[in-house]
C-alpha cells in the first residue's frame, strides 16, 4: 500500500463515518492537489460565513455545537489513524512528495560525479568510471530529468571543491555522490542525493549485487534516486529498462573497460576502446552495448581523422 491510497482508504472511513457525500461535501471538503479540511460550522456565525462560500452546500440549520465537537473529535482520532499509517509506509517513498520534491524546491537537474573506487586497486578505476557512465545513462532515460554529461562531471573526479560549488559550475539543483567496491563477483554501490542549494542530504543507501546482475543494480539505483527528485520515466522507457538482461561478466568486463577508454576521447583511447569492445561481443554476441560501442568507435575514429573514414564509417553502419 503506498501514500495515495493509505490516505485515501482514510479519507473514505472518515466520510462513511459522517455519512458524508464527496460531491456535497458538509464535513469534509476536497482541496485538489492540497489535501483536506473540515468545513462544518460549529455555530450561527460560522454558519453564515460559510453559506457565501462557492464550493460549500449552504445549509438552512448549523449543527449543534455539542454534534460538531463530537464529530470533530471522530475526525482527529481518524486522521490520527491516518497518519499513523502514513508513518508505518516506506518513509524514504513519501519524503520527495513531503519535501516538495527532495527539497523545498523542484529538482529538475541532476549532476552524477564519479564513484571513488574503493577496491584499493587503481587497475580497477575503468570499473568505477563504468559504473558512473552507466548512472548517469540510465538517469538520462527519466524524461523530466536533465543530467549533466559523463564527460562534463569527469573534471571533477579529484577535486577538492565543495559540492555547492560544483553545482553552480554545473547549473545543477541537486548532486549525486557515491562509491563503487567490488570484491570478486560481488559489486557494492553506494550513493546519496545533495541538494545543491543547501548542502543537505537527501537521501542516502547502499546496494549489493552479483556482476551477473550489475545492470539491475545500476537501474535499481538509478529508479530510487529518479523516485526521490519525483522523476518519471519517459514513455516507453520503462520496458527498455526492465528488458536489459544479466551478461555475461567477462563481457561486461571487456564492455567497461571499451567505455573507459573510448571516454578519454582521444585517438589511442578510441582504438583501445575499439579494441574491448570487440571483446565483449566476442564474449558473448547478444550484447546489444558492446554493438553499440563498436559502432560509437568506429564512427569517431573515422569523424576524428584517427583513421580513414572510407575504413572505418561503413564498419560502424554496417553494425546491427
């Protein structure tokens, strides 16, 4: 059960209790995209005050006072249900619609800065980089949502700058940080949310997968931190997401490996990242990424000059 329907199955008790109509409201008025108020007068004067109001029944009696207070105190215990089971839900659910969004303002701009690499191996940076450009790819994918550029965030990989100060530099109104570790098969993410504006944390955890399942932990992640800016995916996205199957490791090893390289965005970077990827197909031929990062270095080698474009251009149309 989530917040909308918790309050509205309160809602309902509190009206078939009062014998209350929705449509003519006497005791419990709709607000939309507000909430709720309790409208009935407790005495002659509020009776009338009421009686000029456009979304109130006029009533030709008031309720005695003694009747409004009792149905006043009906309605406190059943809204106090009520929001006793708003705090028995998935707080980290509600907090972006309490918070107005993760914060006191809308979040419509998202910077991912890079994982650190906590695996003490810096031959396994390429694994951190991945996971961070596969992040940002997936946040992408929520349309509401701008996210910066893995190419743009890269600077910032070691900078010593206050996140407020990188958001400003980004034009950004919230920040994602966090780590990667992986030991052996197992990978651990962790991240949380920052509101540019205050420096505050929004929203912070940790995920834990098998690197069989690594595409389902980088959507996991990316789907909560969507959830916590009030993000929506765009039509269509959401099958694409749920449709990315589980790889095989040494293919998805290779396939990070291709995207380190070809992200230094340099010639030699290009060929190597060919190179993996090249690998990664070969490690398993249904890798529909690993085709597109053969295509992605093909093309720049040859738009680049790194190669003749009458070598390369027709290999990467030629790429299902």
């Amino acid at each position: 059960m989530d917040f909308e329907q918790g309050l509205n199955y309160a809602i309902r008790q509190i009206r078939t209790a009062l014998e209350d109509d929705a449509d003519r409201p006497r005791f419990l008025e709709t607000l939309p995209k507000r909430g709720y108020r309790f409208i009935a007068p407790l005495d002659d004067n509020a009776a009338s005050a009421r009686a000029d109001s456009p979304t109130i029944a006029p009533r030709t009696e008031p309720i005695p006072r003694q009747t409004s207070l009792r149905i006043g105190a009906a309605f406190l215990a059943v809204t106090g249900t009520a929001v006793a089971l708003m705090f028995a839900l998935d707080w980290n659910h509600l907090r972006p619609r309490w918070l107005g969004g993760a914060g006191s303002h809308r979040i419509e701009s998202l910077a991912v800065l890079p994982l650190r690499n906590l695996s003490n191996d810096p031959e396994q940076e390429y694994f951190s980089d991945g996971m961070t450009d596969e992040l940002i790819t997936d946040l992408a994918k929520f349309g509401a949502l701008r996210v910066i550029s893995h190419t743009s965030v890269e600077r910032y990989k070691s900078t010593s700058r206050s996140l407020p100060e990188i958001a400003r530099e980004l034009g950004v109104d919230a920040v994602v940080e966090g780590t990667v570790m992986r030991s052996g098969d197992r990978v651990r993410i962790t991240a949380q949310l920052i509101d540019a504006h205050s420096d505050r944390h929004l929203w912070a955890d940790s995920y834990e997968r098998d690197v069989r399942d690594v595409f389902g932990l980088q959507e996991e992640v990316a789907q909560r931190i969507a959830r916590e800016v009030g993000a929506n995916l765009i039509a269509g996205e959401q099958v694409h997401l749920a449709s990315r199957r589980v790889t095989d490791p040494a293919a998805y090893e290779a396939y990070l490996k291709g995207s380190f390289y070809w992200n230094r965005l340099t010639c030699d970077g290009f060929d190597k990242g060919l190179g993996y990827f090249q690998q990664a197909v070969t490690e398993d031929p249904n890798f529909a990424l690993a085709y597109v990062g053969l295509a992605e270095s093909y093309f720049t080698l040859g738009d680049w000059g790194c190669r003749p474009q009458g070598e390369t251009i027709p290999k990467s149309k030629a790429l299902p």
